[in-house]
C-alpha cells in the first residue's frame, strides 16, 4: 500500500496505542490535511541519523519498519497548525520509496501482521516486571505498580517500549522485533543495559 510518511527520530508508534503530535512545520500541516481529506492514515518511521546531529533532515534515509496510524482526536488551529493524537493500526516495512510532488515522503510498504492474541510466559511476565521496578528505582520515576500489575501483555510491553527513554536506534529495535516474547526479553536487556543517567540530559543512552 501507498503510506504517507511522517518520519521523526525518537517518536514511535505502536498497534493499539495513541501518540499525540503537535503538527507546525508547513510540509507537515500539507500531511495533515491530505491525511484528513482521504482515509486519516499517515506512516510513523524514524529517520536514520547520525548520532552527532542535533536533528532530521530532508532526504534522510528511513529505516525499515514504521507503524501506520489513523488520526483520531485533531485540533486545528488558526494559524494552520494542528494537534492530533494518532492512533496506532498496524507495523508496516517499508519496501521502497516514491517519487512524488508532494512536500512530505511517500512510500510503497507492506504491512506486517501481529498476533493480537499473544501472551507472555508467566515466568516471562516476572521477570519483565522485576527489571521495570529495579530500572524505576535506579532512574527515579514514580509508578503506579497496581495499574501496572492490571494492564494485558500486549498493552504493558508496548506501551513502555513506545515511552522508553532509549536512544532512536534501541528503540527502533524494540519496534522491528518479531514476537511479544522477543520484545519483553530485548526490552529487559535493554533496560540493564541502559540502567544509567546521562550527565547531561534526564534520559538513558548508549554513551
């Protein structure tokens, strides 16, 4: 299928859940009302950068694999810019890019099909738990561990990889993994890994 292709480092999306944006750069507001005019559906990717640069850039290359969204609650605004929440509908892997007119990135991506249905091993679900309260600890948030405890597989492994504070390219991989199972057991390595603060910025990273 034809995806629409809002590519920003650091923003991911997944099936089933929401990511607000704010939208204001002019390429990206033509997105937004394209999106709206046909079916609401725009493509989150992130853009593969080089880690010394401070942002994306036109032309950058994509990664793989992006998650399609359908634009639920929007705000437009006077000047033109839009608040929207995207509500995540399916992976997709991008196969190759188009040549197009329009200020935003096309490409042609097949989507990729996720069992909804799938479910942790109890001894899985421990262990994730286990590590998501010692990686809170060592990094000072507060958490409400009963909501936690309540939340299905699906919800609660997805969920923290969409928010994890991991570089792009961790979180990228979280994204491409192929099972709910291989998603739980790269998010607890990642958060051993990553189980340290960043002297200069509050988030966790590779340096």
């Amino acid at each position: 299928m034809r995806i629409s292709l809002f590519p920003l480092s650091g923003a991911l999306l997944y099936p089933g859940l929401a990511l607000p944006l704010h939208i204001f750069e002019p390429r990206y507001r033509a997105l937004v009302s394209d999106a709206l005019a046909r079916d609401r559906r725009i493509g989150m990717i992130q853009p593969r950068m080089s880690p010394a640069r401070a942002g994306a850039e036109d032309g950058d290359p994509l990664y793989a694999v992006g998650c399609l969204g359908k634009i639920g609650e929007v705000e437009a605004l006077e000047d033109g810019r839009f608040n929207i929440v995207l509500e995540g509908e399916a992976r997709f892997r991008v196969l190759r890019e188009l040549d197009v007119t329009t200020p935003f990135r096309q490409v042609e991506a097949e989507l990729l099909t996720d069992d909804e249905g799938a479910a942790l091993a109890p001894i899985e679900r421990a262990g994730f738990e286990r590590e998501a309260r010692r990686f809170a600890e060592a990094q000072g948030y507060r958490v409400d561990w009963e909501q936690v405890t309540r939340l299905d597989d699906v919800s609660l492994i997805d969920g923290v990889s969409q928010i994890a504070p991991f570089d792009p390219a961790a979180k990228q991989a979280l994204l491409e993994a192929d099972s709910l199972s291989a998603r739980c057991e790269l998010l607890v390595q990642l958060m051993q890994f990553f189980g340290k603060r960043d002297g200069d910025e509050d988030r966790v990273t590779l340096q």
